[in-house]
C-alpha cells in the first residue's frame, strides 16, 4: 500500500524548497514612494554642493557614504557608478556583490572586473551550480527528520528536540548561506554585464573634487 503521508511530506518539503530559493533568487520589490522623495532631495544637494571646487573630499565622502550605505565605497566607485544605468539600484548591488567584483581604473580601463579565477565565465557557471547543489542539500537535510518522525520521538522527547533542532539549525544556517552566496553572485553577474550602459559621465568639476586633473 502506498504511504500517502510520506509523499505528502515529500512534495511539501520540495515546495518550500524550491519556493524560499526561488523568492530569494528573484524577489518581488516594493517601492516606498516617501522614502523616493526623500532620497530625491538629498541626492539633489549631494550633486548641488559638489559644484563647489573647494568641498573638502572627506565630506563628500560622508555623502558617499549616506547616498550607497556603504562605509568601503571609495569615491571612484561612486563616480564611476554613478555614470551607470540606474545608479541607486547599482550602489546598492555593488555594495552587495563586492565580494566578487572590484573596480579597476586605468588610463586604458574604467569597469568593474570579477575578481581573481572568477575572471573565467566557466568558473562563475561552476560556482552558481556548487551553491544551487549545497543549498538544496543542506534543506534537504534540515527538514529531512520529518520524514522520520514517528522513529526519531519514540526516544527519550529531550534527546529527540535536541537532535532534530541541532540538524534543523545546522543544516538550515548553511542552506541560507549558500542562498545567500548564490544570490549574491547572480547580482555581480548582472552588474557586470549591464555596466556596459553608461548613461553620463561625471563633469570636469567632480573630477577636481577627488583630486585629478584633465588633459
């Protein structure tokens, strides 16, 4: 006879699964339209004071700061980035995906490059296919003591919680690591290839401010 329950747990299990990786991997976002405004007007004096040639590069580094969140972005990243499709949406996943991405600026290069071995495209393939694997194993693992639940609590109750809570905290801050870690290299890739649409570039002005010079 068929054990209904068993599968029941199973195609359960599986749709959670698939469903937290999925909700991660491609999140639906909202948009909080005070919050827009009022990034609008900041954004509209950062910009306005860097007209001024004599601004000290610390305070615009403070805005830097306030504009992205991120207390590593240097000021060329920021210029940089700024010049790319979306830039607030980039600020952001540059400041998420650093970990893989890095700013090169040259006289013959001004981009974001992957860093080291994960320069090679295979690499990146690969490494996407290891986190996909180890997250929905780990899952797996986390909830698979409730395919054994009648064997697991006919033991003594404290020993049960204790082994089904280790694996379940274990296996489960693993699983969302790796969610985590996919996500994050999912959003370098995506960085990467749409920084090839620039939409300005930054004038003479703000070059002064960080310290260069035109020729």
């Amino acid at each position: 006879m068929v054990d209904l329950s068993f599968w029941a747990k199973l195609v359960t299990m599986l749709v959670g699964i698939f469903s937290i990786f999925f909700g991660y991997i491609f999140p639906i976002q909202g948009i909080k339209k005070a919050k827009l405004r009022d990034e609008y007007r900041f954004l509209k004096e950062f910009f306005a004071d860097r007209d001024d040639k004599n601004i000290h590069p610390y305070v615009v580094g403070k805005g830097c700061f306030a504009v992205s969140g991120d207390p590593k972005l240097t000021i060329k990243e920021f210029d940089y980035l700024m010049t790319l499709d979306y830039p607030i949406d980039v600020l952001k996943q540059f400041s998420f995906t650093r970990k893989y991405l890095e700013h090169v600026e040259t006289s013959a290069v001004d981009e974001l490059v992957f860093k080291g071995k994960l320069k090679s495209k295979k690499m990146r393939v690969l490494l996407r296919f290891v986190y996909g694997l180890a997250y929905f194993a780990c899952a797996f693992v986390a909830i698979g003591p409730l395919f054994f639940f009648k064997q697991i609590f006919s033991s003594p109750m404290p020993a049960s919680v204790t082994f089904v809570l280790f694996i379940f905290l274990v296996f489960g801050s693993w699983a969302l690591n790796f969610l985590f870690e996919a996500r994050r290299l999912l959003d370098a890739e995506k960085l990467f290839r749409n920084q090839k649409k620039r939409t300005s570039t930054f004038p003479t002005e703000l070059k002064a401010v960080r310290g260069e010079s035109s020729h």
